[in-house]
C-alpha cells in the first residue's frame, strides 16, 4: 500500500484509519469527509503516515477513503448534529424505560449524513433491545445501531477529570485501554488503596502503566521484598524499598527495622 495512512479521530475517541489515495494534504488538527456506512462521516486528523497498520495489515485490510476536507457548512453540520444528539439521548431515555431495559444509555452519535444513529450504553448483561431499535428507527427515520460498551469506554464518552485535578486520559489523549490488573500496584511497591487507585470509571487506574517499566527497571537493581539479605549490623529481611534514594529498610533478627543504602547490602548466604 503505497498511498499515505491517515488516523481520524471522531466523537468520544472513536479512532479510524483511511487511505488518502488522492493525495489531500492534509495535517493534524483538519476536519476531514470520510467514507462511511453506506455514507460519509466526519471527523478530526490526528496523525499522518505509514506507521498505524501492521505491513500485513495494510496488504489485507481495504481501508475506506478520505473524501475530500470539510466545508464550512459540513463543519456547521458537525455542531449541528451534537445538539441533536443531545435531544437523541433524552429520547432514547424515555423509550429505554418503557420498554423497560436493564441499560445505561451513555452517548448518541450521528453519522454526518444522517444515515445512522448510533447509540452507547452498558448493562451488566446482555440486552434484547430489537423492539427498541425498531421503535427509534420509526421515531428517527434513519438506520439505528445499539452499541454496548464496558464502564472505561462509558468514562471516554462521558468524560470529566480525576482526582489528580486533569482530565480523564481516556479523553483526552488515550488511544487504546491497557488491561491493567493488581500487579501493575504491586510492581510499583504502591499501598493497596482501593479509593486511590481507582478511577471514575470504577477500573484500576489506566496511569498505573505509565511509570511500571522504570520501576520494573529499577527494582531489578534490588533484592526482593522479604528476601534475606546481610548488611553492616547483621542480617535481616528487606521489608521496603525506596528506590527514589536508593535504600532499603531492612527488619533484622532483633526486630528491629534500620535502613540502609543499597551498596550496604549484600545476599545472605543459603541457609
């Protein structure tokens, strides 16, 4: 595939790769048409390149088209069409409960030519929501999709910031989720704070997998936790390192916790 790779990004993260065979150029930030379901879309480049498919990716996947650049009256259409999204979901609302579903409706998403309406929603199990598509298809006279989406995609949607007083990384900059689990906290000698560590989302925080590799890195210079090990005022257990200054607190054989700095330990003899 010879022709340039452009990444575009559309409402709540969503990401699409596209080939530019006619050659716009294009830049990061631009507003650009795509081809889309049996239509045409809108949506933001963000990157340009040759880097965002695997080579056997870009040999097998037919990728759709970008268009052309987006007019002032589609870019007008784009506003347009988040204000009746907005109405869209106040809808969908009403219609979920009558019909009486076990769902969360999160976001709506128009297609830029009106050709489909796509709504999020999560459920703690699966939804037989066919009547419903049928009552909005006749309510919104357009091709309507039900999309169910786990709790950090509902967060991408929703946005709204965290703790740390920035916004959500989701949306703001995060293109995939990580599947982090307990041993990202424990490979970063972190306290098991449940409040802490979890996101709004309610998921184990997607910054635990920022900063692992240093510390993987760095407690690899380091004998392990509870390991037996011989320093200047005998021998003893590490109970906890600081790899920040480069000492270990170690619990000796009186009990007592004394700390020292790493070039001051050395491995126990097998006993």
């Amino acid at each position: 595939m010879n022709t340039e790779l452009v990444e575009v990004a559309f409402k709540a993260g969503r990401i699409g790769i596209y080939s530019n065979p006619v050659g716009f150029t294009l830049k990061p930030g631009e507003y650009v048409i795509v081809e889309a379901d049996k239509g045409e879309d809108i949506g933001k480049v963000v990157n340009l390149g040759k880097i965002f498919l695997r080579p056997e990716q870009a040999e097998e996947e037919k990728l759709a088209n970008v268009m052309r650049k987006a007019s002032d009256e589609e870019l007008e259409q784009l506003e347009k069409n988040r204000r009746l999204e907005e109405e869209a979901i106040k809808i969908c609302k009403k219609k979920i409960f009558r019909h009486g579903l076990n769902m969360n409706l999160v976001d709506a998403e128009y297609q830029l030519d009106h050709k489909k309406l796509t709504f999020y929603f999560t459920a703690p199990h699966r939804v037989d929501f066919r009547k419903l598509v049928r009552d909005l298809a006749g309510h919104f006279k357009t091709r309507i999709e039900l999309r169910q989406i786990g709790v950090r995609d509902a967060a991408r949607h929703v946005d709204g910031y965290d703790v740390c007083g920035c916004r959500l990384c989701c949306t703001l900059f995060l293109k995939k989720f990580e599947n982090i689990s307990i041993q990202y906290v424990k490979d970063q000698l972190l306290p098991m704070n449940t409040s802490r560590l979890t996101g709004v989302c309610g998921r184990l925080k997607c910054c635990l997998a920022y900063e692992r590799d240093f510390y993987l890195e760095e407690l690899a210079r380091y004998p392990r936790i509870h390991a037996r090990v011989k320093t200047p005022k005998g021998t003893g257990k590490v109970d906890k390192i600081d790899i920040f200054n480069a000492q270990l607190y170690v619990r000796l054989e009186n009990d007592e916790i004394e700390r020292f700095n790493r070039e001051e330990i050395l491995p126990a003899e097998a006993v």
